[in-house]
C-alpha cells in the first residue's frame, strides 16, 4: 500500500473483511490529502495555489460518494460503500475535510488548544471513522473518544518528526503561545541557535501524545481480537516515533526518523502478546480529546 509503510504492515493484522474496508476508508483519506496539497501520496508538496478549488472539489466529491452516486474517482467511490456498509456519516466525513479547510487557509495555530483541534480533524476523526469500520457501535461515545485519542497521538508524533519539512513548506504547528514562552521568533523555529528551547518544546508534545496512547489503548481493549492486534500494533509503531524524537534531542531533525522494518515487527510480535492479555474493560481513567474538541469545532 503506497503512502503509509506502518499502516500497511499494522493492517494487514485484521481480519479479511475489516482489512477490506479499512483499506477503502484510507484510500479515501489519502485522495483528500494529496487532492488538498496537490501532491501524490504524500509526497513533495505541489504548486499550492487553488487550494479553496482542491478543497471544493473534495467536498462535491465526497458528498456524491456519501449519497450512492458515481463519481468518476475510485478512491471516493470507495468511500461511499464503506460509508454505506459500516455507517460513517457525512458528519464524519466533515471532520476530517475541516482539517484540509485549516492548511488551505494556511492557518496556525495560536493555542494548545488549537494544535489539538488541527489534530483532531486531520486525524482523531479519522480514528473515529476507523473504529466504527471496525464494528464499534456508533453510540459507544467512550470508545470512539478512546479511538480519537489514538489519532491524536499519531498526528502529535508526526508533528514533531516532521518540523524541518513542514519549516521548509512554509508551515508550522507548534502553537505560536509555545513559541512566545520559549522566546523563539515565530518562523525561525528551525534556526540552529534555537534547537535547544525547541527540544524543551518537543518533548511536551511529544508527552501529550504519549497521554494519549495511554487512553486509547484501552479503548484498544474492547475491540474483537484481531481489530486489537492491529490497533495496538500501530500504537506502538508510531508511539516509537514520538519516543525516538525526543530522545534524540536536538538532533531529531539531523535526518527523518522512522521505524525500521524489524522493529515494526517487533512491535506487531508485542502487539500479538497484548492482545492476548487485553485490560479491563472498566477504568477510571477518561479518555481525553473527543467530544471537547468536536464541541468546539461545531462552535468555531
């Protein structure tokens, strides 16, 4: 599968049917990005003029998909049968886009708050969509916050890694309060001299996603067996990824982090024994992002 190597490996650890489905709802999700950032599958970012086009054109397109109608695009075709077979409703669908809505207006964020908003949409919900392909009711609001937190810690790990090639697209999410506090220009964040204040901020984030997986693993424990193998098998493939950036410290730009191979593997293995001992269904630990953040993206 091009586009995400943990993914494809996390996936393949589900049933035939779930993996089916997942894979259409991603494929969906991929179009949206590249459609949103004029690239293919993920790669360099195109020439970013008509974005406000690309966006309408994700809209249209995914309202045709969610009403049965044909739309000339493979990967939104998709999405209308896995919406109609699993439930996913346009409401979904119009969390994820509002992320895209927030990069084509080049939007930053000024606030936590608002760096956790920017990750619920671009990829909580689309932990909320995952988890309902994968057969957790609609109306089991704990679990889906549980599988929103997971989407949280993935997008708030990405973050981290990838400050120098957001920097050099002209982007950055790291909230503009935290930039203040570290007394780094906004923009600059990059510079050499300040690697050091940046780390400190790094490692807050990278805490954050840490408290997040936390929350969504044991969501992870309500789900059937193999839906739990592979939802744990890619917490921990990308919970690797925040651990590695901060320890690696100021030198977590020098070159992209990612998991190897064999350690992926050794994560599925991890995952394998996990799953066999799942945690208590019961917990008095609350799950952290959902529906704070959806209340107040219907707000904004």
């Amino acid at each position: 599968m091009r586009g995400s190597k943990s993914f494809a490996m996390a996936s393949q650890l589900f049933d035939r049917p779930t993996r089916e489905r997942v894979w259409l709802l991603y494929a969906w999700c991929r179009r949206c990005d590249d459609l949103a950032d004029n690239q293919d599958h993920g790669g360099t970012l195109g020439e970013q003029a008509g974005a406000e086009a690309r966006l309408a054109t994700i809209r249209e397109l995914t309202a045709r998909a969610l009403a049965g109608e044909p739309c000339g695009d493979p990967s939104f075709d998709a999405f209308g049968l896995v919406a109609r077979e699993c439930g996913i409703t346009a409401a979904m669908a119009d969390d994820v886009i509002a992320g895209f809505a927030l990069d084509a207006a080049d939007w930053r964020p000024r606030s936590e708050a608002d760096l956790l908003q920017y990750c619920f949409h671009v990829a909580g919900a689309v932990g909320v969509m995952m988890a309902v392909v994968m057969g957790v009711d609609p109306e089991d609001a704990d679990t889906l916050d549980r599988a929103c937190d997971l989407g949280l810690a993935f997008q708030l790990a990405n973050i981290a890694r990838d400050l120098d090639e957001d920097d050099a697209a002209d982007r950055c999410y790291l909230p503009l309060e935290w930039l203040v506090e570290a007394d780094i220009p906004p923009g600059e964040q990059m510079k050499p001299h300040y690697r050091r204040p940046l780390t400190a901020l790094v490692h807050r984030m990278c805490a954050m996603a840490e408290a997040y997986e936390v929350s969504a693993r044991i969501g992870a424990g309500r789900l059937a067996f193999r839906q739990r193998w592979a939802v744990l098998a890619a917490a921990g493939i990308y919970g690797e990824i925040a651990r590695a950036v901060d320890a690696a410290g100021e030198h977590a730009w020098d070159h992209r982090i990612h998991t190897s191979g064999m350690r992926k593997l050794w994560h599925v293995v991890r995952a394998l024994w996990e799953a066999a001992t799942p945690p208590p269904r019961a917990t008095d630990r609350p799950p952290l992002g959902r529906r704070q953040l959806a209340e107040r993206a219907r707000a904004a």
